[in-house]
C-alpha cells in the first residue's frame, strides 16, 4: 500500500521538521508544563507574535499542541502521545542502524578472517 506508506512518511517529515527548531522545542516543553496562550507564549521569545504563531501552526500540524478557543485567548496544550511517537520513531531508527553496523561488522570480519570481539 504505498498511498499509506506516503501518508506515513509526510506526517513524519512533519514531525522531524516541527521538531527541528530551537524555539518550537521550546513551545513543545512549554506547553507540555501547562496549557498556556499564544500571546504568553509569544512574550517568552525575542520574535514577533506573528513568528510565534507561525511556529505553533508547525507543530498543530505535526500534532504535537493542540490549539482550542478560551474566550478571547488561544491556548496551546502539548500532546505527550504525540512526542512519545517521536521517541519510538528514533528508537526504531536506532535499531534498524545497529542492526546494519553488525552485519557491516560481520563482514568485516568474513572478509579479514577476525572474529569479532
């Protein structure tokens, strides 16, 4: 299936990429303490409160906050589900890599008559 596979993919390029910036990991953490408005989070930055409102689109599209209404204010809530799918995502990398470098190992070995230690 690979229309599935590609849905999969993009939504975790979306991830990596919400991810990949210092002042989103920042909105992450703080968000993740206690639901906090835009505009609090906008007087925690050196950037206008439109950058801060462009970030946090980044990361509703990536899932990692949720955004609702409260009255006037948006709230941004972090999704601990979410980054823990972050953290299976690189365990799964890691695994997959480890596995590769043994069996690199292994080859070595073969090839140079060493076992490996």
């Amino acid at each position: 299936m690979v229309v599935g596979t590609r849905e999969r993919e993009t939504q975790i390029d979306r991830l990596f990429f919400a991810l990949s910036d210092a002042t989103r990991r920042d909105i992450v953490t703080q968000a993740l303490d206690r639901e906090r408005s835009v505009s609090e989070l906008g007087r925690l930055y050196p950037i206008s409160l439109t950058a801060v409102q462009k970030h946090v689109e980044v990361l509703v599209d990536a899932g990692l906050v949720s955004k609702h209404r409260s009255g006037r204010e948006q709230l941004v809530r972090g999704e601990v589900d979410r980054l823990r799918r972050a953290h299976e995502l690189l365990d799964e990398l890691e695994t997959l890599w480890r596995a590769r470098l043994e069996r690199f190992d292994d080859v070595l070995n073969d090839t140079t008559g060493k076992d490996s230690e």
